[in-house]
C-alpha cells in the first residue's frame, strides 16, 4: 500500500480538500473553505497545515469564533446541505465559544466540522494554558462541552486515529438524516505528529446525496390516509429545502388542490404567489393557515420536527378525528405524535407519493376555501405593512419597507426576537430560498454572522439581514469580516431600546415590565448607543434613517455600493401583528401576590385544555 508521511493535521487538511460534490453539472470542493481564530492549541499544528493548503482548501479569518460558526452553519443551510465548512479554535474559550453554535446546527439538521485544539494527549506539560481540569476524570477537558451538541465527537489523541475518525466524520455528514455537527477535536501534540497514511486518503472523491425512497407499506398506509382526506392539510418543513423537492412539492400542491402551510425552516420552498401557498404556520402563522390547521383532518407533514411554534404547542391541529403523516428521512422525527410514518427523502418520497394516490384531488370545496382566506389574509397583511408617518414604526412596517425595496431574488435573514414573527407571517418570498431563518434554536447574535455565510453561498443574490439592537449588541463583529472579504450585506438595524419581544411575552404573561428594556433595566445612566457610527467604526456604510420612506429609498441606493451597507432605523417596543398566530405554552406561575399574574395563570389553564397530548 502507496502510503504518505504527513503529520495529522496536514493528513487532516489534504483528505477534507480532497472531498467533491456536483452540482449543476460542476464538480466542486465539498469543503468550502475553514474559519479559523488561531491560539497556542492550533497555530503550530493544524495552522501550518492550513497555510499548505490555502490555495485548494482556503482558510478565513473571523473576529469571533461562535460567529464563524454561525457563518459556516448558514453557509451549509443555503447550500442546501450539499456544501459545507469548517471551523477551528484554541483550546478553552475559543473552543468553547463554539459550543452554542453546535447546538443551533445540531437542531437545524446542518453540517459544519468542529476542529477545536485539544490538551496534549502525552499530559507531560498538564496543566496547560487553558486547560479545564476534571477533579475526578482525567479523559475530560472543555471540548466535551461539544458530545451533546455533537451527532458525532471523537478526540484524536494519536496520529493515526484520525483514519477511521474521518472516515465517520464524512459520512455522518453527509448522511441526510443523521446530518448534523461533527466534533474532532485535536490534541495539541498529536497534530505535530507523524504517521504514514495511506496514499487513497488525499484522492478526489465525490459525493452524491442518498436519497432513501419509501417502504411500499409506509407508502400504502399514507396514500390511504390522504385518500380518505375531507380536509387535508401540507405542512412544508426545512427537509424540503434540504431535499431540493421544491419544484415536486409546487407541481404536488397544484395539482391535488391541498393547501400548504410554511414552518419558519419551510418558508420560501414556495414563492409566496403560488396558488396553495398559505404562507407560515403556527404560533407565528396567518390567519389563512391557522383556520385550515384548526379543522384539518389529515395532515401531511413533510421534512419538519413539528417543534411546538408549528403546531402551537400541540393545540392547533384541532380535529378531533385529524390524523398525521410524517414524511420524513429521519425515523426519529416521522414517528413523532403517533404519526404514520413515511421514511424517505422528501423529494423522492413526494413523487411516490403522488403516484399512489392516482387521480385523487382534495375536495373543490377545501381548495376554494383556501384561495379565498388566502386573499382575506393578504389584505390583512398589507395594512401592517403599510408606510406609515410614525415616530417609532412598527417591526411590521419596517418589513414593509424592505420588501418594497427587496428584487425577487433578495434573501431575508434574521435569527432571534420579535422579528422572527412578524417576518414568518407578512414576508413574501419571491424566490426559492429567499427566507433565512434560524428559529430552531433562535440564537440571538447569529443574523450578522449568518448574512455572511449566505452571501458566501452564493454570491450572486443581494442580501439584507434583519436585526434588532439586543442581538446587534450581542454579536456584531462579522460586520468588519464582510468589509475585509468584500461580501457585501445591507444591514437593517430596528432600535426598539431593548428586547421588546420578550418585554410584550412578559407583559403577556402578567409580569411587569421588567429587565428587557433599557429604561426598565437597573441603571444609573440610559446609554445613547450610536450603531450607525459603531458600524462605520467597523468599515461599513452607515446611517440613521428617519422615516420608512428614507430606509427604502437607502436600501434601493446600498445596492450600488462597494460594501456592507448598514442603516439604523428606531422602532415602537410595544407594537406588533396581533392578527393570525396561535396559542404558545408559556408556563405562568400557579402562586403570585400580583392580580396580573394571577389573570394570566387562569388564561393560561383554560388554554391548556385544548392541548393534545400523546395525540
């Protein structure tokens, strides 16, 4: 056997710049490129590593490592899976710092590597820098924080360990329902050291994406139960996207007449104009698709978790006869809430699907039903939207502002507070991977870093990402990575002066406005934060817009710029569209010596009753 004299993490580099996918007919690098933040647990071993690779596997430098993951997990989402990236730290805080970031792509289903340095396996210099010492475990060192966020964790403590490591690694991966975040974390010391791998690990191998077709049981049981439908209802998960079955879930919903219901993870596998498109779903859903959830008695729920904002804590299916089937590559998620279970990738699965059920169609009355509260929710819609000459407008009415600004093939992306809800229900997406939401963890501080990772995706769509001040203030360096890349984002910056969302959820649930706004907050002086000079600060374009109009007219002008374009509007903290949505499962407290809160706890008993449990 032909074999190589590499230390591990040249071994490491040279395997990962080796992987290929095709799309489009085009043979690309799997691996897109590593973020790396260098420290004393990397710069040595998997640094020198980089820099002999830079050309084929290109290395980027980030200004925070739990951002760098973010851009690398929204870089994997708009790739559909198909591309990915890797990120790498020191050991300690920088290792750690990446740990949120693992959790927001373990429950998002997304790929990304984790190369974070690792203590020295021969412990001859423990305690080194940074090094978490276990009183009782030996084995543990702060990268264990990754196992649970992990699909799959290994720490290399030999050089030739990384053989089958890798091996494990790429397939999980790539794997459509066990893909999600691997961690291979690096001791310091073998890095450096020597092994002589063999030779077929540094050569080009391409990957194809599996997809699993459906058990003919699985698949009978489901078509019988659609066929039976008087009220049938699609729910469009993520895993459409993932799957790339958009183009069978638009030609499946036109032609059986089923209306379509969007998860924040569905939303634009649909444009917003098709027929049976009733835009978002749930907690944060339209008017148009909560009515059809409420009396739907089939549910045909494809590529989703059915986390509790889609099914508004599992009070809205409320048909008493409704049943569920879970179209699903992952069994884990198809037999969820004793769903009739339809293993299989969803674009595949759609086609089977749609050949079993010969010429059945949802009744003409269901489907008229839909179109028409289609219209009514629109123009329910539209008088959110609407500009309006407000001092402080609302979240609703900036959307507004920058959809009317927004071309057909702009992405929108936000990640975390009230605008997550407001964009689910009133943006209108005019292409197929036009919405860019992370809602499965809602990680504040990710919507900067994510705007980054998508442009990277593909550099030919324009853009703008949506954030308030709290997760500005949280995690706004990338603004600087976007300058330094020349990967431009128009930046929408709302200033409501606090975290409004979870002020109205406090108030809501009979507290008192307390510790989310600034001026509700322990203070001796209200900061005056200027986020237009900060982000100039940074290199980008900024300024204080003063009206929805001056915003949209900005964001028309920003698409000439040379640079990430950045405007700052204030916005009104109380204001939102308190039309559509549904019920969520927000505990109250059963005790309290306040009259609000005990309001609120009633309220809140007599809602659980509608729930479904173990249903």
């Amino acid at each position: 056997m032909k074999t190589i004299r590499l230390t591990m993490a040249q071994a490491l580099v040279r395997a990962l710049a080796a992987q290929r996918v095709e799309i489009d007919g085009a043979r690309l690098p799997m691996f897109a490129g590593v973020w790396a933040i260098f420290g004393h647990g990397n710069v040595a071993g998997l640094g020198e590593a980089l820099y002999g690779v830079r050309d084929a596997l290109p290395t980027y430098r980030a200004h925070n490592e739990q951002a760098m993951a973010h851009a690398a997990i929204a870089f994997a989402k708009a790739a559909r899976r198909r591309r990915m990236m890797a990120v790498t730290s020191s050991i300690g805080p920088g290792a750690t710092n990446m740990v949120t970031a693992a959790a927001v792509a373990h429950v998002n289903r997304l790929p990304v590597l984790f190369l974070p340095g690792d203590v020295f396996a021969n412990r001859r210099p423990d305690p080194v820098l940074q090094q978490i010492e276990d009183f009782a475990d030996a084995t543990v060192s702060a990268n264990d924080c990754f196992r649970p966020v992990s699909r799959f964790f290994d720490r290399l403590q030999r050089p030739e360990q990384l053989i089958g490591a890798l091996e494990r690694a790429l397939n999980v991966l790539t794997d459509p329902a066990d893909c999600g975040p691997v961690t291979l974390a690096l001791c310091q010391d073998a890095q450096a050291e020597a092994f002589d791998y063999p030779a077929h690990m540094f050569q080009e191998r391409l990957w194809t994406p599996r997809r699993p077709r459906a058990d003919r049981a699985e698949l009978a049981a489901a078509a019988a139960a659609l066929r039976a439908a008087k009220k049938p209802l699609i729910v469009c998960g993520g895993g459409v996207l993932y799957a790339q079955a958009e183009d069978e879930l638009a030609r499946f919903a036109a032609a059986r007449g089923a209306p379509v219901v969007e998860t924040q993870a569905g939303k634009s596998a649909l444009v917003d104009d098709h027929a049976m498109n009733m835009g978002a779903v749930g907690v944060t859903g339209t008017g148009a698709s909560n009515a059809l959830a409420r009396e739907a008695d089939l549910v045909l729920a494809i590529g989703t978790r059915l986390q509790d904002f889609t099914t508004g804590s599992w009070a809205l299916f409320a048909n008493a006869t409704r049943r569920i089937v879970q179209l699903n590559v992952q069994p884990f998620d198809a037999g969820k809430h004793r769903a009739l279970p339809l293993v299989a990738d969803a674009r595949e699965g759609l086609a089977e699907l749609d050949a079993a059920l010969g010429d059945w169609k949802a009744p003409a009355a269901r489907t008229k039903k839909a179109v028409a509260a289609k219209a009514k929710w629109a123009k329910t819609a539209a008088r959110y939207t609407a500009a309006s000459n407000a001092e402080r407008p609302s979240d609703a009415e900036v959307i507004g502002a920058v959809q009317r600004a927004a071309g057909a093939r702009d992405v929108v992306l936000c990640a975390a507070g009230g605008l997550p809800g407001e964009l689910h229900k009133l943006w209108r997406a005019g292409a197929s991977g036009g919405y860019h939401m992370e809602y499965g963890y809602s990680c504040m501080g990710y919507e900067i870093a994510g705007g980054l990772g998508v442009k990277m995706a593909d550099p030919s769509r324009d853009v703008t990402v949506m954030v308030g001040d709290g997760s500005y203030l949280m995690m706004n360096s990338e603004i600087a990575t976007s300058v330094m890349l020349g990967l431009k984002l128009a930046i929408v910056v709302l200033d409501n002066r606090g975290f409004g969302c979870i002020n109205r959820l406090q108030r809501a649930t009979g507290g008192e406005s307390f510790n989310n706004l600034l001026e509700h907050a322990r203070h001796e002086t209200l900061p005056a934060i200027d986020f237009a000079a900060h982000a100039a600060a940074l290199g980008a374009i900024a300024m204080k817009v003063a009206s929805l109009a001056e915003l949209e007219d900005g964001l028309r002008k920003a698409r000439a710029n040379d640079r990430t374009t950045v405007f700052v509007i204030d916005t009104d903290p109380l204001a939102s569209t308190d039309a559509g949505g549904a019920w969520w499962d927000v505990a109250v407290p059963e005790v309290s010596a306040r009259p609000q809160v005990r309001a609120a706890r009633e309220t809140y008993e007599q809602a659980l009753a509608a729930q479904r449990l173990g249903d």
